[in-house]
C-alpha cells in the first residue's frame, strides 16, 4: 500500500487482502490470536475497507475469511462484532492503512491490571522508536485503556472521543488497550501496523517484568 501525502492510504482489494491474511499469520504465529480471536483490516481504493469476517481462524485465512464494504456504508453482517472500531479509526484519520487487533497475553494481562486508568505511559525504551514518528527513548508515549464494552458501537464513539484530545506531557501511540482483552494498533501501511504490533508486545513484556521485579 503506497504512502500518501494527506490523501488516504490505500491499495487494490488484493493488496488488502493479501496484507490481512499475512498479519493473520504472523499474529497466529506468536500466539497472538487464538481460539479465533482477533480482527484485521486494511483500507481498500474507492473509499472501502477490507476486515476479517467473524469466527475465522487468523492463522489459516483466506480470501472468503475477508469482506470487502464501504466506509460510509452500513457494517454487513457477519463481519467481525469489532469492525465498528475499525471503522472509526479510517473515518477519524485518513492516514491509517491498516489496523489490526490482537489478544497477545501481554497486551491483556497488563490492560488488565491497569483498569481503571486513562492509559500506560512508555518512557524510556529505546524500542520505542519503532513507531512512526518517534525518535527518542525520551519520549513519552500514552497508550490509552478502555474498559472492555460488548456494545461495539458505543465503544468505538468513546474511543473516538478520547483518541480526539490532545494530551499535555506525552505523545499518543499509534494504538490501545481494551481492558483484560487485547490490543488495536495501525499504521500508514500494514507493515508498519504489523511492526507496531510486534513493539507493543515487547515493550508490555519488558513492563510486566517491571512490575514483577518492583522498585
């Protein structure tokens, strides 16, 4: 998916396509996704988006595993019961490509134990120069938590509330927490999404040994 300059980043349905069933596998593969869970999608030329469809196994996608809409078209049924917070995130910001949606143990684990909080603040770690736009390990980044809603539809308008502040000492990463049950992360293309991915789950590793070690 090419990169735009204030135009939206987009690719052919099966550059889309293509880019979702190759996340499913990376996902599946570390564990990230499992007994079906998880959501991936990709934004598509015309104004559509790709998104896996409900119950699919995200280590063994296909074509058929992924439906193809329109943005501002109503959500179809039998996609996943996440895709409105999919669709927000493309509606609110017409430079994200990608978003994908795990339940890696680390995101959960500590979204979890952190409930209740406007979000987790990373400083310090020098992986976090793995997101778009971060140059240091000075900065510090908010990685915002919400509690988990089975009202998708709801939650996507918060989440697209709160995404829409502005934040006074940190820089909001490209991605965040459901509490006790995963992780949103995007990108400009789905190789960064899928990058953001992977730093998230280390960077939360490294804060759950933290934790454990204390003080």
């Amino acid at each position: 998916m090419p990169r735009g300059n204030g135009t939206p980043i987009a690719g052919s349905k099966s550059e889309a396509v293509a880019a979702i069933i190759a996340a499913g596998k990376f996902a599946a593969a570390r564990g990230w996704v499992p007994a079906t869970s998880g959501n991936f999608s990709a934004r598509v030329e015309g104004g559509l988006i790709a998104v896996t469809r409900r119950g699919r196994d995200k280590g063994a996608l296909c074509e058929a595993d992924i439906a193809t809409f329109a943005l501002d078209a109503p959500i179809p049924p039998g996609v996943s019961a996440e895709t409105p917070l999919h669709v927000s995130l493309y509606r609110s910001d017409a430079q994200i490509g990608a978003v994908f949606h795990v339940h890696s143990p680390a995101a959960a684990l500590l979204s979890r134990l952190n409930a209740g909080r406007d979000g987790l603040r990373l400083c310090g770690w020098e992986l976090q120069k793995a997101f778009a736009g971060v140059a240091s390990h000075e900065t510090a980044l908010l990685v915002p938590i919400f509690a988990n809603n089975q009202d998708t539809a709801a939650l996507a308008r918060e989440v697209e509330r709160r995404l829409a502040q502005k934040t006074e000492d940190s820089v909001r990463a490209p991605g965040y927490l459901l509490a006790g049950h995963g992780l949103y992360a995007w990108g400009e293309t789905a190789a960064d999404a899928e990058r953001h991915l992977e730093a998230f789950d280390a960077l939360f590793a490294l804060e759950l040994e933290m934790m454990r070690i204390g003080p």
